[in-house]
C-alpha cells in the first residue's frame, strides 16, 4: 500500500511541476485541450496511435515530452527504455509482450489523470 501511495505522490509532484513549466497563455491552453483528449484516443485508437498523435502534432509536444520523462523514471513491469534510443514511441513499438503494453498503457492514463487534475486545481482557462 505504501508504495502505491508513495507512486501516486511521485506521480503528482511530477505532473505539478510539469504543468507549471508551461506559462505561454496560448501553450497552456492546446497543452489542456491534448490532456484532456489523451484518455480518449487511448481508448479508441489505442496508446501507440495517440502517441504518434501527440509527437506529429508540434503544439503538443510538451506533452509528449513529458510523458516520455515520466515512463524512463517510472518502473513499468518489463518495460525498460533503450539508452541508445530514448524516443517513447521507438521503445513502444518495439514491445513484443501484450501485457507491458497494457501496464504502460494504464500508467500512461494514470498520468494524463493526473495531469486533468493539476490543471482543474489550476483553473487554466
């Protein structure tokens, strides 16, 4: 139990920190709309096509950036970023496994959940 809680703080300092990096007006505001859309393209297009949405799309790289961050520091159960290869998406694409797919998937909500959260408490217009 500890070290889900002590996970989900880790979670929130990192989403906390991140949400305040962002202080163009115009950045914030597609930076909301893409947290608020990531859990739903997920859900219908699956974690690698929205994530090959989000790095397409250059407005919403910060996310993207930062989801990649918290995947490299955060422990999914088989899945290790390659160090010669960084990028979120290469490593994504190269799991063989269905379920680290499906862990990193539900870390990755668990994430954008988060963030909706921070942002919310924020009031970001």
């Amino acid at each position: 139990m500890e070290y889900l809680q002590s996970n989900k703080l880790k979670r929130q300092v990192f989403c906390y920190t991140k949400v305040h990096s962002i202080v163009d007006h115009k950045q914030k505001k597609e930076y909301k709309s893409a947290v608020e859309r990531l859990g739903m393209m997920i859900y219908n297009n699956g974690l690698v096509s929205a994530l090959c949405i989000l790095k397409d799309e250059k407005d919403k790289y910060p996310l993207y950036n930062h989801l990649s961050i918290w995947i490299a520091n955060t422990k999914v159960i088989g899945f290790n970023l390659n160090t010669s290869n960084p990028d979120l998406l290469v490593n994504v694409l190269a799991i063989s496994n269905s379920m680290v797919l499906q862990l990193l998937t539900i870390e990755v909500n668990k994430l954008s959940d988060t963030l909706k959260e921070i942002i919310k408490s924020e009031s970001w217009n």
